[in-house]
C-alpha cells in the first residue's frame, strides 16, 4: 500500500473505521474435529490465533477473504475451512461453523476513503487529518531532526511507518500522519522543517477525522 499510494494519482479524502466479525466457513458436513487447515487473508490469520490454536490447524495464507472462502468452496473437502464474512458463506455455499471468532472483541480496520480530486477544506475546520510522505537525506540524526518541528510547533503526530524504496537499507520512505491542515501555522511551521531534512516531501491528502477516531480520543481523555 506505502508503494502504490503515492503513485495513484489520488487523493485521500476521508477515513472510515469498521468493525471486523470474522466467521469460521466450512463445506457442508465439515466439523470443528475434521478441520485442518485454515484459508484466510495473512492479516484475518493473524486476527484468529486463538482459534487456530484450540483447533490445531494449519493457517494458509489466500489473497483475501472473500477468496479463501471461494477456495474452500471449491475445494470441498472437510479438512478445510475459512476465515472470512458471514456474507461469504451465502455466496459460496459454506456453513457458519462460528460468529465472531476474531481474538480482540474491539476488532476494526481503518479504510482510506480516495478520489481523484480533493474538496477544498479551509485550514480552520476543525477536527482534520493529513497524510504525507517523506524521504529524509541520508545523513545521521536525519529522522530525529526532521521530526523535530512537530513537537516545537505542537503538532499531534497519530501515525509514522517506514519501509524501504527499492529494495535498498540507504533508500527508506516514511508515511506519516499529523493532525490539522499545512496551512495552519504550526503545521506549515513543522512541515518547513522538516522540508530542510528531507529530499522528497508528498502530500496524500487532507480529511476530517472519521467520528470513531474521535470518539475514541474523548474516552481516553476522560
């Protein structure tokens, strides 16, 4: 995603956060005794380890899933079973072996909402989110110092990644998010400095914050 996100041509308008209920999908006739490998997404895998454990399966990794259970579909047999919706299962002909069976009961993935041109928000609304990207030269202290304007400025800093360009340890790019607009003056501020750092900056988008980030900011502030 870090990758293909820059190079897209669009711009990230909005964010949604959804809960996730992962169901465990089966062929007819399959049982939780006869089940021995688990299809699903790396990421909803990684989502149901304590169900894998009790069932002593093995997890394979499918592209999505959605997928996985169209593969277990055509598979057949009973050794196989799905992580995917509940929705999945009317689609592809499996049984709901269990509901919710993800580990964490708060489960949710975050969802950029993107466009190919971006409204034009005023730098005082409140309540915005920008995302960017940014390589920083390859001098030491480099990251340190570039980050050093958003706590001088105070700028809230929700997000920072890093993964290589290329394939190359001396090539990284970071994706980083801050709140507010960079037309307001602490974040212009902040984004200044660390211009002097980087040598490749990229905006990928300015967004109201979505209303379960909030949400959850009140309650942790309470």
């Amino acid at each position: 995603m870090h990758a293909l996100l820059p190079e897209s041509g669009l711009a990230i308008i909005g964010e949604r956060f959804l809960r996730v209920e992962h169901c465990l999908l089966a062929p007819p006739g399959a049982t939780f005794e006869s089940i021995k490998r688990v299809h699903s997404h790396p990421v909803a895998l990684g989502q149901v380890r304590e169900l894998l454990r009790r069932l002593g399966a093995t997890a394979v990794v499918e592209y999505d899933t959605a997928g996985s259970a169209e593969i277990v579909a055509k598979l057949g047999g009973l050794e196989d079973a799905a992580i995917a919706s509940a929705l999945a299962s009317e689609l592809y002909g499996l049984n709901v072996l269990a509901r919710n069976v993800e580990d964490a009961a708060h489960n949710t993935t975050r969802f950029y909402v993107m466009a190919r041109e971006a409204p034009a928000l005023r730098p005082e609304t409140p309540d915005l989110m920008t995302t960017f990207v940014f390589r920083v030269r390859n001098v030491p202290a480099a990251l340190f110092k570039a980050l050093g304007g958003f706590a001088t400025n105070g700028v809230n800093m929700t997000k920072l990644e890093s993964y290589m360009v290329g394939g190359h340890f001396t090539a990284t790019q970071f994706l980083a998010e801050v709140d507010g607009h960079p037309a307001q003056p602490s974040v212009r501020l902040a984004m200044e400095e660390l211009a002097f750092f980087s040598s490749e900056i990229k905006i990928l988008g300015t967004y109201p914050a979505d209303p379960f980030r909030l949400a959850q900011r009140e309650a942790v502030g309470k």
